[in-house]
C-alpha cells in the first residue's frame, strides 16, 4: 500500500499557489483578515467556486461539517493547517475512486490559482443553481412531465398542449379560420 502523506507533502510551487488561493478566500469580504484563517462562510464560498463542492458527491452540508471537524474546538476559523485537513477528508468524497495522494492532487489543482468571485465562479454556480431548477422531485403539477427521471428536458414532447402552432395568439385555434367568421 501507498506510505502515508508526510505532512510537509508538496512544499512545492504547487502548495503556495494552494496557500495563496487559500488567503485570497481567507480574507474575502474582510479587509481586516490576516489571511491566516478563513471563517466557514469563506470556506464555504471557496469549495464553491473552486468546484471541490459539487452538489452531488460533496454537498455544502459536508463541507460544514469537514469544516467544524478540523476547526480548533471554540475557534471560528480555521488555519491553513487545517484546512489542508479539511481537503484530505474531502478529496476522497469528491474523487472516489483515486488514492488519498491522487485525489488530493486533484482537488487541490482545483483551488490553484483561484481568486474569489471572479475565476470559475460560473462553473460553480452553475452546478448548484441547475441542479436545483431541474431536480422534478420538487416540482408540481404539469411541470413534471416536462422532465424524464434524469431531469433532462422533454422539449415539446413534454408538453400536452401539442396543438397547431402557426398562429402567434394563445387563443388563435388553427390557421385560416380568420377570415370566414368575419
């Protein structure tokens, strides 16, 4: 089996790009943060927008409670030591199937690099905001039927009202009939 992680594991360039990013999310939103600790909500925003959360394998509920297992107990932020905790206990969620040491290196060439709000932002939200709009368990009524069980769009199929479509008014019933009932 594969030895242990050494805790000094990538002091590399890659590991600063990790760190930088880090601080960049650490002191989002608060102009008197260090950068040396990044509160949950932060933490949050940056598995986000970095794509380690992805609504499916890792959830924003998972992210919070990786995030209040590696905190220091009474602590509202956590440090970069233990954010790279955080990202240990993480990747293996996110990228099942990979060694601990591939699956970290996958997550964390996720994060390098990223700033908050502005790169990758609309890869992430995407995937939460369509997820949730094309989830048909909470939709109602006729909805449903526009959406087979994996929630891709039936088009027009999914719709009932198959009727002749050439007039441009809802009301209008089939083309040509105007004229003779004037």
């Amino acid at each position: 089996s594969a030895p242990s992680l050494p805790t000094y594991f990538l002091h590399s360039s890659k590991m600063s790009e990790v760190e930088t990013a880090f601080r960049k999310f650490a002191i989002y939103g608060d102009t008197s943060a260090s950068g040396n600790d990044m509160t949950g909500k932060n933490f949050s925003k940056m598995c986000k927008e970095c794509g380690v959360m992805d609504g499916k394998a890792v959830t924003s509920t998972d992210v919070d409670i990786v995030f209040n297992k590696v905190k220091t107990k009474g602590a509202r932020t956590i440090t970069f030591a233990e954010f790279q905790q955080a990202m240990k206990e993480l990747c293996s969620k996110r990228f099942k199937g990979k060694s601990p040491e591939e699956a970290l290196q996958a997550v964390y060439s996720l994060i390098e690099g990223k700033e908050p709000g502005s790169v990758g932002t609309t890869k992430a939200t995407k995937v939460g905001g369509v997820e949730r709009l094309t989830d048909t368990s909470k939709y109602t009524g006729s909805h449903k039927e526009r959406f087979d069980e994996s929630g891709k769009g039936k088009g027009l199929a999914g719709r009932q009202d198959l009727t002749d479509n050439s007039g441009y008014v809802g009301a209008y019933k089939g083309a040509g009939t105007y004229d003779q009932t004037h």
